[in-house]
C-alpha cells in the first residue's frame, strides 16, 4: 500500500498471539524480507521497518529476530531499513521500551546482536561537525546510554521524551 495501515500489524500480532507456530512463520518471512532489502522501493522498506517494529513493541517478535543481521555489512538501503526501524522502536514510551530492551539484554546466545545493535547506532547516527557539536553533546551521551542499556546494564535508561531527542538528533543529522 502506499502509506501504511496498521491493520496488517495488528492482523499479524493477533495470529501470533493465537497459536505460537505462526511466531515463527512471521520470523522466517522477516528474515527471507532482510534478504532482499536492496531489492525493494524505499515505500515498501518503510512499511515493513514500521510493520517489524510495530510486531516487536506488541511483543509478537522480540529483538532477536535480528540476529540474523550483519550490521557491520549494510548496504545504504539497509540502514535507511534499521534506522526507520529503531526509530519506530525508541518513540516507544520509557516502559514499554524498557520490556523491549530486556527481552535481548541478558540472554547470552545473543551477544552478537546487542553488539550488532552497538555497531550499527554507534555508526548510523553521528554527531555532526562544527558548531553545533557542544549543544548536542547531551543527545549523543544518551544515546550511548540506550547502547550500554542494550548490551549491558537493564538499569540504564533515558528518561521519557529523551528517546525522541535521540530520535530528532538522528534524522536531522544524518
């Protein structure tokens, strides 16, 4: 479709939620859709991005289905994907993003992709240069609070509105 309806979000988290086999027929169309990434129009990644954050906010997916991701290999149509998708998860309220972040934040088989996460916001979202570095010193700092919240301490997390802050300062310089 031409804007996004989140009917088919919604459609899928009530079939995930029904029976626990369609969780992982979701997982593996995702994955099939990582693959082709570079192949499809930017409207179509922007759905997709917002319909697989949609899914993971609502619990029908966790973080984890990521861990199929380079993200030390991604095309520029990989990372307008990820970061439409992080940008999605981080406008989540302080809650609902905490729970997110905890589904992936102690489980060991998935060290690779907290520091997959690490990478690819460490180097998808730069500070910019010049005169505005110093009055956005604080958005980048958290920023580095939602990574080490991400891959190692569940204690850490930006106070409400300061996500979206990240978010702003993410888009507008990049």
């Amino acid at each position: 479709e031409k804007v996004y309806n989140p009917y088919y979000m919604h459609l899928l988290n009530r079939l995930c939620t029904h029976d626990h086999n369609h969780k992982f027929t979701v997982q593996y169309a995702a994955w099939d859709h990582f693959k082709q990434l570079d192949d499809m129009e930017v409207r179509r990644l922007t759905n997709l991005a917002r319909l697989l954050a949609g899914l993971v906010l609502e619990f029908s997916l966790s973080l984890a289905v990521l861990k199929v991701v380079d993200f030390s290999r991604l095309s520029s149509k990989q990372i307008f994907f990820y970061r439409i998708f992080f940008e999605q998860i981080l406008l989540a309220d302080e809650e609902l993003l905490t729970r997110v972040l905890q589904r992936i934040a102690s489980a060991g088989n998935l060290a690779p992709l907290r520091d997959g996460i690490q990478l690819f916001l460490q180097t998808a979202v730069k500070l910019p240069k010049g005169g505005k570095q110093a009055d956005l010193r604080w958005e980048w700092d958290l920023l580095c609070k939602i990574i080490v919240y991400c891959t190692n301490d569940i204690n850490i997390l930006p106070p409400e509105n300061e996500a979206l802050a990240i978010l702003n300062f993410a888009i507008y310089y990049q």
